[in-house]
C-alpha cells in the first residue's frame, strides 16, 4: 500500500488523497506550508520593492517591520536590482 487510503474533498473541490500514515501526513502539511510562507515572502518582497520604487525610506519599513533599518536593507535591497 502507498500509504493512501482515504479521498477527501480540496478546496478547489477536487478529490485528493489524505496519507494514512501520520508521518506523511506531517511532512506534507509541512512542505504546503513552506510552501506558503515563500509565497508570502515573494509578496512582500514585492511590496517592499514597490514602496522604494516611491521612495519610502528604508527607516521607515523597517518601523512597519519593528526592525531596525539596516535590517530592512538587508532583507530586501537585494530586491531592488535593476530598478
């Protein structure tokens, strides 16, 4: 057995399977979020770049961030090349 038994409905509401084993279980769940969270990460890379591209300053997204903005700059600026 692959370690599928189940079917469950997605949430685009199509069928897929649900791991029986828990492990698989976890690790899956693991790697949606990962999955997720550099989903975010690309999006709010994308903000940032829009708002220097409107010349916010790097102090003050790193105020909306609670961080410092040496560590904005860091974070980010990467982002800003080629524009």
């Amino acid at each position: 057995m692959d370690g599928m038994a189940k079917r469950r409905k997605g949430p685009n509401r199509t069928t897929v399977p649900t791991p029986t084993d828990p492990l698989e279980a976890m690790v899956r769940a693991v790697e949606r979020r990962e999955m997720v969270v550099r989903d975010l990460d690309k999006d709010l890379a994308r903000a940032v770049y829009l708002a220097r591209r409107y010349d916010v300053t790097w102090d003050d997204i790193g105020k909306r961030f609670g961080i410092t903005r040496q560590a904005a700059h860091q974070r980010w600026s990467k982002y800003e090349m080629g524009s």
